[in-house]
C-alpha cells in the first residue's frame, strides 16, 4: 500500500474539493518509528522516532458571512419558484467573484452537510448523494452544472459582431420574426419594435437583431465550409468569440471537477451528430418543424444533422441550441467584461500559511489571456448593460426602487428553452457600474423569466454584499478584509484589517 500511494492506511488525504486540490500543501508529513526485532518478532529497541509535521493552513477568498447569505438567497429563490408554479425548480447555482478573479462566495443547490464523509459515510447517505430523486447534491452546480446561457450570452455576440465590421453606432431592426434561409425565428413576445441602436438591443434584449447580425456573419465566413460538418471544419468567427471569451473550455478553477460546457462548432457538431442522428434519443424524439426556436433545431439535426445550418448559428448567438456553460464560466466571462478585458482562472485559495504562521505562497489567479476586443466596444456593452436594470431594460421590474445612487448594479437577464420546453432563469451582473468590483450570478432551471427569478435573487446577493435596503453588510463598504489573517503556532487567528465580521 504504502510503497503505491506513498501514504499509509492512517493518513489522512484530502478526498474532494480544495482538500484534495491542495493535499500536498496540508497534509504534513507523517511520524515514523523504526523498531529493531529479532527473528521471533520481539521488540529489542527503537532505532529512530521522527515526530509528524503539522501540515500548512490554505486561507481562502470564500467570505463565510456572504457565503452563508448566498446559500440563504439560493434556497429561498427555489422556493419562491415553486410556489409560483415551478414545481420541477428544485436545483440552482449562485456565484460572487471580484474582477480580479476570485471567488467570494458560491451556492449550489441542493446541498448537503459535507461531516456526512466524517467517520465512513454508510451505502444509503451516498446513493442520496449521486441519486436523481434527491437532485444529485454531490454535484457542485456552480463549477459542474451546464445549462444554456440564454440572453446572457448576447455580450459575445455583440462583441463578434463588431469585430466582423458592425457598427456600434448603426441602426438595426428588431421585427416581430427574422428569417433565416427559410425558417422564421421569433422575437420573445412577437413584438415589432422597429430601428433601434446595438445599445439599446442589449437593454431590451432583442432576439431578431441578434438572429440577423449571426446570419450575416454565417454567410460572410467561410461560406464553402459552412455546408457540411467535419473532424477538420474550421471555427466560425462567431465560435472564435465564445472561447475566447472562455466558453467551452474548463475554467482551470482551483479545484478537482468542473465542466467546459459546450460551444456548437462544425467539428464539435460533427461527433454529436455521428454519436447521435440515428438513435434519435434527443434530436428526433423533441424535433418540430414548426415548433419553438429549439424544437426546430433539433428537427433539423435529426434529419440534417451533417450540415452546419444557418439556424444554429443563429439561436447560438442568442444563447440557446447547443450552448451550454457553467455558473462559473458565465461568472468568469463579466469579470472580464467589467474588468477592461483580462479572462483569468478562478481562485478560491489566496494563500498558503506555515504552522508557524509565515506566507509559504500568496496564490493569485492566473491571467489566461486579454479577450480580443477593444476597449471602447466593452464599455460600450457596459453602459448597455447599466441600462437593463433602469428604465425599459428587462430587468427594471426586478430592481424597481433599488438603491442605484449608492451602488449601481449592470446586469444581462436570459431566460434559455432546454428540451423539454422548461426554461432556465439567468442574471449576470456586476457593480458597481462604473468601478466594478463584484460579479454576481444566478442561474435557477426549470423556472421562469430571468428577470422573474434570477433578477431579484441577485439584487438579495447585493443588498447583502453592501448592507442595502435593511440588510446587514457582508463586506462592510463593499470592501474585502485587507491583507491575510496571521495564524500563530498555537494555531489562534487575528483576522486581517477590515475584516467584516465574516
């Protein structure tokens, strides 16, 4: 055993989550004695005695006051979705993270007590865990769950389309339905509300525009290569703006599980349509031809699915079809949008401290790239996104008489149809407006409108991020405790200057 694994049957090994990510960091090493004998296996002295090491201590970014009220807000948002008639909205993810990078606090839900592992976990506790009827509470929704951005992901889009020679400054329409080679895609509400600026597209969340602007950039991109799906196919511009912006890729977070989601290029295509067309478990079974946006998707793919469609291009942009992302991915995608540009790996440990209290290693997250965009379209599509939770935005309802002279909160509503024609409800968001510190997401499926559910979950997480609207502050200020937390030898802590209570 020992020789395999280099620990003994007593040691103690980080199993999950930030144990197991920094084991090698924590757990110390191991006391050994080493005993003469001889041939009848008796004791004859002790030839040498090493006493163990205490491991290192990992201070992490998690803020246990706002941690505790985002799981609060989490559950409370679930039951609100219930009682609306959500019956099947039993699952959700919230995520706070600074601009920089780190992760403040984040929720999954359901969730379970994790001294369930403390002592041996017996075969019923673990078939609660993994199992479908208790909603899988293992499964870390933030970092693990994939679900379709909706509207949310209109910030890529936008962004491609300026790149692909759209104007900011322009005017486009927004008709009730566009048509893309032949098929009609409906605007949320069959509403016709005319010319309008890329602006105030983001603030009203107009899907004909989006539909039109992938369609135009799908015609002008590698039109030969567009007709059938291959291993070699090359990625579309559009397709190229998502990963970039770090879309359907693992995040690199710093811990052992997380998803890459799914960004619906020509190759990736390909393999699910090879894996998938002719067991018609998806595409065949929830295909429409003249069903929702998605149900016509997947009628196509179950009888076209070796073509790149015009269509999917189109319903990608709008953050529905095959694209799936992370709480996290999502989270991580508006820090770089609030931040000017940098898209790092997420952290959640900050620093890894001696048993005799020094800084063994300051852990900061790494820089993955600046996105290929310019500054003057992100803060362009900043000020759009200032506008949604004021006035005629989509999430003015959700943030009616909220405080916006004390901290102004930007966000992006997404309200995205999955199979079975239940929605998932999306907010994104960051604050304040104008010097973003904080990104905060909700993602809660099987629910409602985004700007029904998500919405106000995410202004509850600000109220109690900035001590708003009677609530009490988690970082007092909107301020992070400055510095580390100095641990002693005998193991006391004195919190760092401007720790908040948490």
């Amino acid at each position: 055993h020992l020789p395999t694994t280099g620990f003994s049957g007593v040691d103690l090994v980080g199993q999950a989550g930030l144990e197991e990510q920094y084991n090698q960091a924590l757990q110390g090493t191991p006391g050994q004695q080493v005993l003469s004998v001889n041939s009848a296996g008796q004791q004859l002295g002790m030839i040498r005695n090493t006493a163990p090491a205490t491991g290192n201590d990992l201070v992490t970014s998690i803020n246990a006051r706002l941690q505790g009220d985002v799981q609060n807000v989490l559950a409370s948002t679930i039951r609100k979705a219930q009682l609306q008639g959500n019956a099947h909205a039993t699952t959700g993810a919230a995520i706070v993270m600074t601009t920089g990078g780190r992760v403040v606090a984040m929720a999954s839900a359901p969730s379970y007590n994790p001294s369930v592992w403390t002592g041996g976990i017996s075969q019923k506790q673990y078939r609660q865990l993994v199992g479908k009827a208790s909603g899988v509470p293992i499964l870390n929704r933030v970092t693990q769950g994939e679900y379709a951005p909706g509207s949310t992901f209109k910030i890529t889009s936008t962004a491609a389309a300026v790149k692909a020679g759209y104007s900011l400054s322009g005017t486009y329409n927004c008709p009730a339905s566009y048509n893309v080679a032949g098929r009609s895609f409906l605007n949320d509400g069959q509403k016709d509300l005319g010319q309008m600026s890329m602006h105030e597209a983001l603030v009203i969340s107009c899907d004909t525009v989006f539909y039109e602007l992938a369609y135009g950039i799908y015609q002008h991109d590698h039109t030969r290569d567009n007709v059938v799906v291959s291993p070699k196919a090359p990625m579309q511009e559009m397709q190229k703006m998502e990963v970039a912006w770090g879309f359907g890729r693992a995040p690199g977070i710093d811990l052992p599980e997380q998803g890459a989601g799914s960004i619906p290029t020509r190759e990736w295509l390909y393999y699910l349509w090879k894996g998938n067309a002719h067991t018609g478990q998806n595409w065949c079974k929830y295909g429409r031809a003249n069903g929702t946006y998605v149900q016509q998707i997947e009628y196509q793919d179950c009888h076209y699915g070796n073509v790149w469609e015009p269509g999917e291009a189109a319903i990608a942009a709008i953050g529905q079809g095959y694209v799936a992302v992370t709480p996290l991915q999502l989270a991580n995608a508006y820090v770089a949008l609030a931040n000017g540009g940098k898209l790092f790996s997420p952290r959640i440990g900050e620093a890894i401290i001696s048993p005799t209290g020094q800084v063994v290693q300051k852990i900061r997250p790494p820089l993955i790239r600046r996105l290929p965009v310019a500054g003057s379209t992100l803060a362009y599509i900043r000020d759009a996104l200032a506008g949604v939770t004021t006035g005629g935005g989509t999430a003015a309802g959700a943030f009616g008489g909220f405080p916006r002279s004390k901290v102004c909160v930007a966000g992006k509503t997404g309200t995205a149809e999955v199979f079975n024609s239940s929605v998932t409800s999306v907010f994104a968001s960051f604050a304040p407006c104008n010097n973003p510190k904080y990104v905060v997401v909700v993602m809660i499926p099987n629910s409602n409108y985004g700007a029904e559910v998500a919405a106000p979950a995410a202004r509850q997480i600000y109220d109690d991020i900035y001590g708003l609207e009677g609530h009490k502050a988690a970082l007092p200020g909107g301020n992070l405790p400055h510095g580390l937390p100095k641990i002693s030898s005998s193991g006391s802590i004195t919190a760092p200057a401007g720790f908040g209570g948490s």
